[in-house]
C-alpha cells in the first residue's frame, strides 16, 4: 500500500506516514463499505515513485479483489493467522 514517509523537524524528528484510500472493491465491502487502501503491483513502483501527478492519480484504484483472499474476520479479531 502507498505510505510516503515524511519526516516532521522539531525538537525532535517524528517518522510519519500516510495511508491513501480509494473505493472498496468486492472483497473488502462487506467489511468497509466505502473505503480500502490503495494496495500496488510491484509493475507499478516506479510510476508511483517517479511518475508524473498524473501518473500516480491513475493508480488509485480498487486493488483486483480476485488477487486477495480474507484471512481471518470477525469480532474482537486483532491479526491475521499466520502460516
């Protein structure tokens, strides 16, 4: 998922990130209706990180929901299985 780091000067130095979102896909809007992450292909690294504007906007899209799989759901749930 894009999480530029940014770093904040101050007294001290602060490590920050950012999470973008896009639309939910099929996979994820039984669990947030609206909203997911923008998740990218490995192809797609470099046009992010040295892309135009432009060419980053267009890869914020719905991640292909048949590229994932739910591994753990349900109430009170704080991880995923491992393994």
């Amino acid at each position: 998922m894009p999480a530029p780091n940014n770093s904040h000067k101050g007294p001290e130095e602060t490590e920050t990130y950012t999470v973008i979102t896009t639309s939910a896909n099929e996979i994820v809007k039984p669990i947030h209706p609206q909203r997911m992450p923008v998740i990218l292909e490995p192809e797609d690294y470099e046009q992010w990180m040295n892309g135009s504007a432009e060419e980053a906007f267009e890869l914020l899209q719905p991640f292909d929901a048949d590229k994932m799989q739910i591994v753990l759901s349900g109430e009170g749930e704080k991880s995923d299985a491992v393994g």
